[in-house]
C-alpha cells in the first residue's frame, strides 16, 4: 500500500516537471514566433503567425491550469 502511494507521489512529481518543461518550450516558441511576426511584412503572413499564437497561448494556458 505504501509503495502505491509513493508511486503516485512520483507519477505526479513527474508529470509537474514535465509540465514546467513543456512550459517553458511553448514559451520560447512564443517569443521566436513574435520576433517573426515583427519582421514579418505581408498582411497574410501575418495572419497565419497570429493564428500560430492563437494556438501556442491556448496550449500555454492548458498547461498552466494542470500545473496548477
């Protein structure tokens, strides 16, 4: 019984440091897509790169609510 729960201590040890990893990715993905979008000169690529961090900060904010 003991075991079991110290496995599930280190299951969810686990999965908050991937969490915290996965975090920080997306937000340097975030911040290269920024710079890209900065430098970017055409309205439709624009668009396109908006729409990429439309989904990178709904994936961050997933994220953060299970860190939570």
């Amino acid at each position: 019984m003991k075991a079991q729960r110290k496995e599930n201590k280190m299951i969810k040890k686990i999965t908050k440091q991937n969490v915290k990893l996965e975090l920080f990715k997306i937000d340097r993905r975030i911040e290269k897509t920024l710079i890209r979008y900065n430098k970017e000169l055409g309205q439709h690529n624009k668009s396109c790169l908006m729409a990429d961090l439309q989904g990178l900060w709904d994936c961050k904010k997933a994220l953060q609510e299970f860190a939570l």
